[in-house]
C-alpha cells in the first residue's frame, strides 16, 4: 500500500522497512519503561523513513 501511494521507493522491500520501524519503536519504548531515557518519537521515526530514499 505505501507503495502504490508513493511513499515507499520501489527498491525498499516494505517488509524490511516494517521490521526497522517496529524494531526501533520497540526498543524506544524498552528503554523508556526501564529507563529515564527519551527521544522524540516523530524524530524517531522521521531519521528512519528518510533513511529508505
């Protein structure tokens, strides 16, 4: 879907693009329940999709 709708380049495979999002979300998420440590979530994710171009 995020390809038809051009927001996935055509040589990203989705599902590897879906494993490092929820990976790094995951692991936002542990740290901060563990820990006192925290990001910007929307940061978080904006360095990752730029990533994919």
């Amino acid at each position: 879907m995020e390809r038809a709708l051009g927001r996935l380049p055509a040589d990203v495979d989705p599902r590897s693009a879906a494993d490092l999002l929820l990976g790094a979300c995951h692991y936002h998420a542990f740290l901060g329940f563990f820990t006192d440590w925290s990001t910007d979530p929307e940061a978080l994710v904006t360095t990752l999709w730029d990533g994919l171009d």
